[in-house]
C-alpha cells in the first residue's frame, strides 16, 4: 500500500472553497436573472395576447420618439 495522499483526497484548502462559492454563486445569480426575464417576457406575452383576444387592434406598445431640442 502506498502511503502518500492523492490529490483528491486532500483537504479542501480556504481559497479553493471561496473560488467554489463565487462561482456557484454567479452561476445561481444568472439562473435568477434568466428566470425573471422569461416570466417578465411571458407576462407581456399574456398582456397582448388577451388584448387581441379582446379584439383591439392597438395592443402593441408603440415608442414615440423624443424630439431635439429646439
């Protein structure tokens, strides 16, 4: 048997562990951000699709542009 540790069964060293941590939580963070935009996505979606079925044909929001100053 041989008597020196592999690398996997070392400890877990404190910078290892804060590396780990901040990637988990960017990874939680993007997964949070992409839920919440599909269900802002999704609500518009609702929104003009009951417009239309309410039979309105002016459900799309439509931008005015603002004007130079003068």
């Amino acid at each position: 048997m041989n008597d020196e540790r592999r690398r996997d069964d070392a400890p877990e060293t404190e910078s290892e562990r804060r590396t780990t941590n901040l990637i988990l939580l960017g990874i939680v963070a993007a997964v949070i951000g992409c839920a919440l935009w599909l269900g802002n996505a999704m609500l518009d979606a609702r929104k003009a699709d009951e417009c239309m079925a309410s039979g309105r044909s002016s459900c799309a929001p439509i931008a005015n542009p603002v004007p130079p100053p003068r």
